[in-house]
C-alpha cells in the first residue's frame, strides 16, 4: 500500500467513509506498469440513492448559509489543497500517468476554480426591473438549483472535478460525484480535503464505481438531481442527456473536440511550433482541447512540419514519477489501439509518417510522439478525435479553405490559430465555430474565461463568471396590489 496520506480507499457519503453495501470492490492501477495501486469500492444504486438524499437534506441548510460563510470554507478547502499540492500530484500521476510536472499543474489549476468561485461566492446578484404598471414592482432573485450530480473523467481527475463543484457549493448546491473508475483516488483525496476544511456533511460526496451505467442511471433518473455536470465523450454525454429527459434536469456537457490548429503564412512560425506542441502534446495528446488536426498553409507548410518533427522527436518519454519524463503512458490499450488505427489508416490512405507511429519501446501503453505529413480529408484522423500524441498536417491554400476545413466537423469545442495580420486575425477567429478560441496561443484553459462548446462539443461553460449561472435558477417575483 502506498504511504501517502491523502489515498483514501473508501468512498465519502454524508461525512462518512464507507464501503459498498455488498463489499465489492475494483482495483485503481498505475497506468506506468498495470500494478495495482489499491482496491476501492464499487457503489451500486442503492448506496447512490442515499447519496442523493442525504445531499437533498445537506442542501436545506447549506443554501441557508450565508454567502460569505460558503466562502470561507471554500477558501480553506482551496487553501489546504495548496498546503498539499504535492502528494495530490503524486496520487494524481500515480493513478492517471501524466508526468508530475503536469499533476503539479493540475492541482494549481484545479484548486484555482475553488478560490475563483470562493470569491464569486458573494456576486450572485438579483435584478430589480422597471414594471409596465404603477402598482407593481418586479424582482428577479436567484437560487441554487439544488442537487448537482457530477460524472467526471479521467484526464483531469482532480480539475474536472473542482470545475464543476466549486461554482455549485458556492452557489449553495450539494453535489454527489461519480468520478471516472481509472481515477477514483484523486476525487478521494479531495473529498479528505473537504472534510478537514469544514465542508458540512452531504454538501460533497464522492461515489466511486466501475459499474458507471448502474450509477449513472440513479444520478440521472432520480427526481430529486436537479442538475447533472458532464464532462466525457459525446456518445455517453447523448446518452445521458436522453436519461435526463424524464426528469426535465438542467444539463452541462463537456464533450469531445477535434481542434483544429491553422497556421498562416504570415505566422510567426517559431511560436506556432511552440504553440502545437503545448496544444498537443499536454497530457500525451488526451485532452478534450487537443490539437487533433494541424492545417497549414502551403507556403510554410514544409517549413512548419520539419521544425515541429524536430521538436516533437526531442520529446522525452516515459513513467510520470521520472523527473524528465514528458510524455507519459496512455490510459490503457484501448486508447493505444484507437491512436494505431488512425497512423495505419492514414499511412494506408497515403499519409507520410516524420516521426514516431508505434508503440514506443518502453512498451505497455506509451506510445512514440508521432507527426504525420500529407494528411487527407478522407482519413479516419480527420474526422475522429484520435486523443494521443499524434499530429496529423493537412495543407490548404486559401483563408476561406482552412475556416470550410476547420468548421467541417459536428464538434466545436476549442481551435487555435496563428497569424499576424489583424484583418485576418478578426476575420478568422469570428468564422470558426468553437467555444473557444486560442489566438496565437495554444494553452487556453484558465478559471477566469468561459470554457466550453458548441455543436455536439457540448452545453454549458464552466469557469469564469458564467460558470455559476448554470447552478442557479432565476426567480421572478411579481409584487402587485402596492
Ligand atoms: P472516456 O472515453 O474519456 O472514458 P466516457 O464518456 O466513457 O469517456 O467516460 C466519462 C465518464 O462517464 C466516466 O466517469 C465514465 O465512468 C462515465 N460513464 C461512461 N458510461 C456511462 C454511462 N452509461 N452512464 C453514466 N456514466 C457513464
């Protein structure tokens, strides 16, 4: 058993560490070598339903709470996760296999939603409108909607979670969260943090489980759920919005993308390189916004594809735990397969592999850093989400070509582009129909600004100060008879 404090191998239900009501458990693995890092609970429905109605009757006196006292203790949750940045990392790189490099940054980024929302807290303001007649007076209040569910992913095991709880609790909601079953520890170790900060009992409740259907059911059947917050594939996040429609749920998805990265030919071509490298190659290519396609302009096309070969053969790979190591394992040979078949489908199809295209010879699940040229519109890698480290270049001629390629996708999460004429820049970044766009900059992500979707890319935007629209309701109260 692993000597951190923080790894917890129970699940938290109403300020309590339990276990599954029939015993069952399932291993958490280390992705590195498939050792198996400890056995947590496997909760079913019965576990999930309490789970619910203790956060109905935890949300009752928590919405009571004032403002500043949710937080406070939002604030000392943010505060203790800081204190202990560092064995969250080593949790999160141990179960997940990003480099700890980035699980430090994880952990930063995801304890800062909590002091971002600690703060917007206290800004959930009402409106007072003009009324039509003298004898009245109208007021919009807001509410916290209630009980929020949370099914959460394992690419950001720590982040997805704070982005979607903290915006709920400061509103005055409680969540129940069923983390993804690759990465249940790192929910754990938040939950840990959450009781020594004070968060009352039922406000937060992690569920861990590998029977995500059984669970997923009670979160999104059960009447007193008021909210479900999605982060995962568009196939399940179609699903479970299906699932909601009983119930009329409010709903929040984030789903896949397939990013596009557009460079121009009067881009600074250095900094593209070190923009699609950021964009691509986080977490070994397993982010939602990831570059999955590269389309570049023909003019700096060979230019652009040989220094970023160059600097994607430098990149170091290896287990999360090792210093210098950059790119870590994929998640499992399911992900590893997927990454094969888009190489061999394209290479078939008459792509140019500049480098890498195989298992790497760690072997396991890490896989080389691969860029392939000449990629075409009819190849699987230009209309899947590949989710691994594997940079497909396209061409194109014509600014009005590269927004046709760009928008010729359902999805709309995030897309990037260099350039530097600043007719070009407006025009592109208003034709590209993402949420979110990174201009000359392949890192976007951030609490402060709207991260979201359009088209099957999702619903709703988390961070930022709309993030907390989507756990409060709006109340209009028609005062007559003055
Ligand atoms: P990924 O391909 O990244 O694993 P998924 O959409 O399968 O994406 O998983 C994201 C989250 O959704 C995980 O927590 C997973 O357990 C959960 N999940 C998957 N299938 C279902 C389902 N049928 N009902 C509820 N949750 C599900």
């Amino acid at each position: 058993m692993n000597s951190n404090a923080l790894l917890k191998n129970r699940a938290y239900i109403n300020g309590e560490w339990i276990s599954a009501d029939n015993g069952r458990t399932f291993a958490v693995t280390n992705p590195a070598d498939n050792s198996e890092i400890t056995q947590v609970p496997s909760l079913g429905a019965a576990e999930t339903r309490r789970a619910i109605e203790q956060a109905e009757i935890a949300f009752r006196s928590w919405r009571k709470y004032t403002a500043q006292e949710r937080s406070n203790l939002l604030r000392r949750w943010y505060e203790l996760i800081m204190a202990n940045q560092e064995e969250l990392a080593q949790l999160l790189s141990l179960e997940q296999g990003k480099p700890l490099a980035e699980s430090r940054g994880e952990i930063v980024y995801g304890a800062s939603f909590i002091e971002w929302f600690a703060e917007e807290a206290k800004r959930v303001y009402g409106d007072v409108i003009p009324a039509p007649a003298p004898d009245r007076r109208f007021v919009v209040i807001k509410q916290p909607i209630g009980v929020v569910a949370a099914i959460t992913p394992w690419n950001f095991p720590n982040a997805m979670i704070t982005r979607k709880c903290a915006p709920a609790m400061a509103a005055g909601c409680t969540v129940v969260i069923k983390p993804a079953p690759d990465t249940p520890l790192s929910a754990l170790a938040l939950a840990a943090l959450a009781d020594e900060a004070g968060i009352p009992p039922g406000v937060f409740n992690v569920l861990p489980t590998d029977d995500a259907v059984t669970v997923g059911g009670e979160l999104t059947g059960n009447p007193l759920v008021r909210k479900l917050s999605f982060t995962g594939s568009t196939a399940v996040g179609k699903l479970l919005m299906g699932q909601c429609a009983s119930t009329v749920k409010k709903i929040s998805l984030e789903l896949g993308g397939n990013a596009p990265f557009l460079v121009f030919d009067d881009a600074d071509i250095d900094a593209a390189v070190a923009g699609a490298l950021a964009s691509k190659y986080r977490n070994s290519g397993q982010t939602c916004v990831c570059t999955n396609r590269f389309l570049v302009q023909e003019k700096v096309y060979d230019e652009f594809a040989e220094k970023l070969a160059k600097a994607v053969a430098a990149l170091q790979v290896g287990p999360a735990l090792t210093s210098d190591s950059q790119q870590g394992p994929l998640i499992n040979q399911a992900a590893v397969d997927k990454v094969q078949q888009h190489v061999d489908d394209a290479v078939a199809k008459g792509a140019r592999l500049m480098t890498g295209g195989q298992l790497h010879e760690l072997g396991g699940t890490f896989y080389q850093p691969t860029i392939l040229a000449d990629v075409t519109a009819d190849m699987r890698i230009a209309c899947e989400e590949t989710f691994g480290p594997v940079a497909p270049l396209f061409r194109f001629k014509t600014e009005q070509e590269a927004i046709d390629l760009a928008n010729d996708t359902p999805f709309g999460l995030a897309a990037y582009f260099y350039a530097r004429d600043i007719g070009r820049v407006w025009r592109v970044a208003e034709a590209l129909e993402t949420g979110m766009v990174g201009i000359n900059e392949g890192i976007i992500s951030t609490a402060v600004a709207p991260f979201g979707g359009v088209k099957e890319s999702g619903i709703g935007r988390e961070g930022s100060r709309y993030g907390l629209d989507e756990f409060i309701e709006m109340k209009y109260l028609c005062m007559g008879g003055l």
